[in-house]
C-alpha cells in the first residue's frame, strides 16, 4: 500500500468522524497538514495528483483550493443537473 493510499483512507476515516461542530461530512485541511498526512516537506503536483486518485478510490473527491484542500464525498455530485448539448452549443457560441 503506498503513502497516498493510507492517507486517502486516513481521509475517508476523518470524513466520518464528529468534528468541527458536525458529525459527519466535508471538510477542509491546509497544506501543512496534508504535508504533515503524507510525511513530505514540500507538496509537489504529482503528490496531489497520486492523493487525489486515491481519494477517488476511497469515494472522495480532494480539491486543491491552492492555500488549503476541500475533502468532499464523490456522491455529493450524483445528482447535480446535466448540461444539455443545446446549452454548451449556447455557452460556447456566445447566446
């Protein structure tokens, strides 16, 4: 199991845990602390890259937000409205 692996189920882990005034959910860590979670001194595109795919696996989407990171469940997105091919056309075309 790598480095990213256990942190991603570390992650899945505090996302069922009771903290910050909620039970269960998203929430957000800095980038000393996911410094800290993967044991580097420095975060490097790739070490997010490698700890967003596994996050992925576990069911969690991490987003990088530059000055911290948001842990969110993949399911939060299941239900979000799709774009039609109409829509884009119109986005994309200006209208």
């Amino acid at each position: 199991m790598t480095v990213f692996q256990i942190a991603a189920q570390q992650l899945a882990g505090l996302y069922g845990k009771n903290f910050g005034g909620k039970a269960t959910g998203r929430y957000r860590l800095s980038s000393k602390q996911v410094k800290e979670l993967l044991g580097r001194k420095r975060l490097y595109a790739d070490d997010i890259d490698q700890l967003t795919r596994a996050a992925l696996e576990e069911g969690l989407v991490l987003i990088d937000m530059d000055s911290f990171f948001v842990v969110l469940s993949a399911n939060a997105f299941v239900n979000y409205r799709r774009v039609s091919a109409e829509a884009l056309a119109a986005a994309m075309s200006g209208k």
